[in-house]
C-alpha cells in the first residue's frame, strides 16, 4: 500500500500556502512577495492576508503575478471567534473565491456574535477553499478547539514564522491526537512569511499533480496528494508487509509514527531508503513517517490509513 501522494500521476510542485503582504501586517508589497517566491524557485504560492476589517477583508488579486512555470492560489488567513484562550482565532483559507462574503471581524480581538471558528471554516470549505487550523503551538490550541474546526482538511504541523520569531512551531502534538480520533487531517508546513524576520523559505508543501495549476493543485491539496518539507525531500512511503519502505534524498533518521507512544526510528549515514518495521507501532490505524536530515531538517508524510 503506497501514499497516495506516490502513486498519483503528474509530478511534485513546490509551494507555499501561507504568507503576508502589505495589504495586511506583512512587510512587502504582493508583487515583491510573488517574485521572491518565484526567484526562490517556487511553483506556486498562496498570499493569504489576514481577512479582518482593519485591512479590508482582503483577498489579495494575486493574478497578474503568475508567470511561465510559477502560479498563485487565492486565499486568506481568516479570523472569527473566540478559542478557549480568549484570543481570536487564525484559520488558513486557500482557495477562496474573490468574492468570499466578509465576515464581522474588524480587528484582531474577538467580537460578540462574531461567527465561530467552526463556522468560517465550514464557509470557506464549502465556497471552495482547503482549510487548515494555523499554528496550533502558537495560538495556544486546546484539543478541544482543534476538534471544534470539523471543516478543516489540514494542520500546519510546522509554521515556519512562529518557529524563528517565538520557538512555537509545532502542529504535531495536536495533530496526532485528532488523527487518534480517527479525523483524516492531513499535514502542512508553512512559512506564515510576513518578512519581517527570518520568516520565509522554511517550510513548504510538495504538491503531486499533472499540472501546475490552481485547480489541480487545489484538488491535489484536498486529496492529500502531498507531502511537507524543510529540506528533505520523500520519493516513495508504502507499506510493505509488516514494514514501512521510505525512499527519500540522504537521511540520518527516518521514524514511523501512529498513536499514543507508537514511533520507531531507523538511523543511519545518508540513507536514501529505509525500511521502518511496524511491530513497534502498536496497531496503530494510521501511520505517518517523519525523515530527518544531517542538518536536522526534516520532512513529513501524510498519514497512511491501513
Ligand atoms: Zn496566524
Ligand atoms: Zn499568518
């Protein structure tokens, strides 16, 4: 059994679904965004400023900065409701029509009678969009609000932003237990770029899909056609036997992860392939793989449901 992200047809496509601009809090102008990504060597990227009032409710016209072999997505980091926290909530919209209703959120602190978390999620997931919850380290996630945001197709496991501006980068611990629920969220990284610190460039997506187009990769997204990355780079994961099979660029760890305390690791001197044995993963109905590099970047699979 091979991740779907393996098997489907078409080729990866790197992009990054999460990154500010000076149409809300970031430092540079959508077009400076768009080139660096693209000088970068992106494919594809997402602008997704923050969706409240003080900014306009923008979702950014990204159009007339797609170029030969570099296309944007639509989309916005939306903000409505109270978390258990108090704190208002920040949920990763790409996808979004332009036209996408705004919503009663004028600034940053959450509004009585404001729709919920849940409640712009599921608006944006049924106008089109894939959803992810930002952040979860950062913004103080309680299980509870994590399960609360039913329309959500995707965790970021890894925010490159909170990781260099306040050591908070971690989506894995929450996303674990909502998998152990039996949700079928998937996994991103991201930048959360706002360039305003060391913030961009960190964390990405590999999309697998014929075609490099908002549509395909949308669809892609939606189907978990993809895996996340720092660095590394995964070829293969498929479950052969009793053992997961990882194939990947040169490695020094490559670990297995299902439920409760269910991990195993196999380590190495640049391994490009990996065979992770499943009898320590305690029947777990899902498995992930996580694979580490010499500099201590990693990569992450999207869960396998066995
Ligand atoms: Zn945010
Ligand atoms: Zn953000």
């Amino acid at each position: 059994m091979r991740h779907s992200a393996f098997a489907a047809p078409g080729r990866f496509w790197r992009g990054n679904l999460h990154t500010h601009s000076t149409r809300s809090d970031g430092v540079l102008a959508p077009e400076e965004v768009c080139r660096r990504y693209r000088a970068e060597g992106y494919d594809f990227m997402a602008l997704t400023d923050h969706f409240v009032g003080v900014y306009g409710y923008p979702i950014v016209d990204t159009l007339p900065f797609r170029a030969e072999g570099f296309t944007t997505i639509l989309g916005a980091e939306l903000h409505s409701g109270a978390m258990a926290n108090g704190e208002l909530w920040h949920i990763l919209a790409v996808g979004l029509p332009a036209d996408f209703a705004a919503s009663d959120s004028p600034d940053f602190r959450p509004k009585p009678g404001q729709e919920s978390g849940a409640e712009i999620a599921a608006r944006a997931v049924a106008a089109g969009a894939f959803v992810a919850v930002a952040h979860p380290q950062w913004s103080g996630l309680t299980l509870a609000d994590a399960r609360s945001i039913e329309a959500a197709h995707a965790v970021e496991i890894y925010n490159h932003g909170c990781a260099m501006g306040c050591d908070r980068p971690d989506g894995a611990a929450i996303a674990d237990l909502l998998l152990t629920e039996g949700r079928r969220l998937t996994l991103i990284a991201t930048d959360d770029a706002h360039f305003s610190e060391p913030d961009h460039f960190g964390g990405w997506v590999m999309v697998k899909s014929t075609e490099n187009s908002p549509e395909a990769l949308l669809e892609a997204l939606k189907r978990g056609d993809f895996y996340s990355s720092q660095g590394p780079e995964l070829r293969d994961v498929r479950i052969e036997g009793d053992k997961v099979v990882v194939e990947c660029s040169a490695a020094v760890s490559v670990v297995a992860l299902g439920h409760g305390t269910a991990a195993k690791g196999v380590h190495g001197h640049s391994m490009t392939r990996a065979e992770v044995p499943l009898a320590r993963l305690n029947n777990s109905p899902w498995v992930r793989v996580a694979v580490i590099d010499a500099a201590g970047r990693r990569a992450w699979s999207n869960p396998i449901w066995l």
